[in-house]
C-alpha cells in the first residue's frame, strides 16, 4: 500500500505561535504519511521548538519577489494554463475586500505569485493532497496550486480566518475537498455561512505524556495562579499556555476559575504567555 503524499501550505515555517501544525506534521508522519512542507515566506522569528528543528529538512521555501524563478513560474504557467491563470487570478482579485481595499489588494497579488511557484515546484512530485491551516491566505494558495494542478485540498478553519479575516471563506470553504473545524461552534458558524464542503470538527490538542515530568525553564514562570485549592483534597491543576490577547479568553478563564473557588471547588490555574493582555490579567488574577 503507498504512502499518502501530502503537502502542507503555511504562510511562514517555522513559527513560534504555530508550533501546534508541527505537532500534527510529526504526528502523520509517524503515521506514515509523506508531507512536504510549503513555507510560502520566510521562517517566522523567535526561537524554534524542537519538533519544528526536526522538520526543517521536510520544508521548501517559495522563492521571494526579486528572485527570477518566482517570475520564470509565472511565465512557465501562463504558456502552459493561460485560461486558468487568468481566471483564477480574476475570481481572487474579486473576492470581498475588507476595510484596507490596497493593502488587500497587494497581500492577494503576493500570494496569488507564490501559489503559482509553489504550484510550478509541485509540479511531477508526485502529490496526492494539499492542506492548509487558515482560510487566509495560506488556504487561498491551496485553493490556486489546487487548480492549477488539479489536485484535491483541504483547509483547517481556526478563528482569526473564521470572525477577523472572513473574506475569503466562502471560496476556500467553498471547493475545498473536506473542512476541519476546531470545535462544533465552528462548524456550525461554517454550515450558517452556507459552507457546502464536508466539515469534521477535530479539537486541537497535545500528546501529554510529551511533558510528564518537564521542569519550568527559568523564563517560565506564570503569569499568576489563582489557587482555590481546600487542604487535604488534591485540586484540579489547570494550565493554559498561550498568547495573551482578548481572543484566547484568559479573561473568562480567570473568572470561571474565581467563581468554582467561590463555591468551594478545588482548583489551582496557572496561566505561561505572553501579549497585550499581560498587565490586565495580572491584575485581574490580583483581584479575583
């Protein structure tokens, strides 16, 4: 039996904020799924986790604007697909615009040129499926090289793509082959907005055996704890790990926390991030 052939569409590879896809990566692959990964920009900075390290020798790097493959591609398709080229660029440049219209404008010319090198790279490799995380801009490559190559994809749907940066849902959504959700609240958001793919609702996880006994690095201390814990019963130990901004909720964390210890729950949060939020949240958990 062969192995599936994926290749996996990210905006930038590595990236500190994204190390959850690198975990699923290694995760297909110890499966057995063969995955190349597609970083259509540059590796995002700060440190590398070291399951991405791992995976650096899986990923090829789409050429940057002044380097003349990306303009050899162009040329290579349009005498190839002309009709496809034109009408896929054409039905982007017509999705909805956000309250931006040239900055818009710019990111889906860029990407539009990337998909199509990053196309022409997958050409005879032998692929049997795109996926892409974010129904963004990553996902509107997927869509491109999908039809360029006649390929199937398929686009994990999170939330900035989903409530922040919508445009381009319907399209990616639209045609793709399966959509996951990350929870059944998405799904159903998906399904009103009139989603016409195949949606399955995969919750976005860890393997915990991966951190059973890891010590606290010296820079990572908690934010704060909020402990509810009663002596002599062992509390529920919560831990929530990630950037401090209003969209991760850490704020109804910390309330719903005060208010089990409030009806004599045992409980103990701890709380390891960073962002806008800090200050806030510290003072929130000071005051709960």
């Amino acid at each position: 039996m062969t192995n599936l052939r994926v290749a996996y569409l990210l905006l930038h590879f590595p990236y500190l904020t994204e190390t959850f896809i690198a975990d699923e990566i290694r995760a297909l692959q110890e499966q057995g799924v063969d995955v190349e990964i597609i970083s259509l920009l540059a590796a995002g900075s700060g440190p590398v986790q070291p399951n991405s390290q791992a995976l650096l020798p899986a990923v090829w790097y789409a050429p940057d604007f002044h380097e003349p493959a990306l303009w050899w591609a162009q040329c290579a398709m349009v005498g190839r697909h002309p009709l496809r080229y034109f009408g896929l660029l054409w039905r982007l440049l017509c999705a909805p615009y956000p309250p931006k219209p040239l900055a818009a404008l710019a990111k889906r010319l860029a990407i539009f040129l990337k998909a199509v090198a990053t196309a022409s790279h997958l050409r005879g490799h032998d692929r049997q499926l795109l996926h892409a995380h974010f129904a963004w801009l990553p996902g509107v490559a997927a869509w491109v090289v999908a039809r360029l190559l006649g390929l199937p994809y398929t686009v994990t749907v999170h939330a900035y793509d989903l409530f922040a940066k919508a445009e381009f849902v319907p399209l990616i959504c639209g045609e793709a082959a399966q959509v996951i959700a990350i929870s059944e609240y998405n799904r159903r958001h998906l399904q009103q907005r009139g989603c016409r793919a195949p949606i399955s609702v995969i919750h976005c996880g860890i393997c915990p055996d991966a951190f059973r006994g890891a010590a606290r690095s010296a820079t990572g201390d908690p934010l704060g704890e909020l402990d509810a814990s009663a002596d002599n019963v062992d509390p529920l130990k919560l831990l929530s790990v990630g950037s401090l901004m209003p969209k991760k909720g850490h704020r109804d964390l910390i309330a719903a926390c005060a208010l089990l210890r409030d009806r004599g729950i045992p409980i103990t949060c701890s709380i390891i991030g960073g962002g806008p939020e800090e200050a806030a949240l510290r003072a929130q958990i000071a005051a709960a």
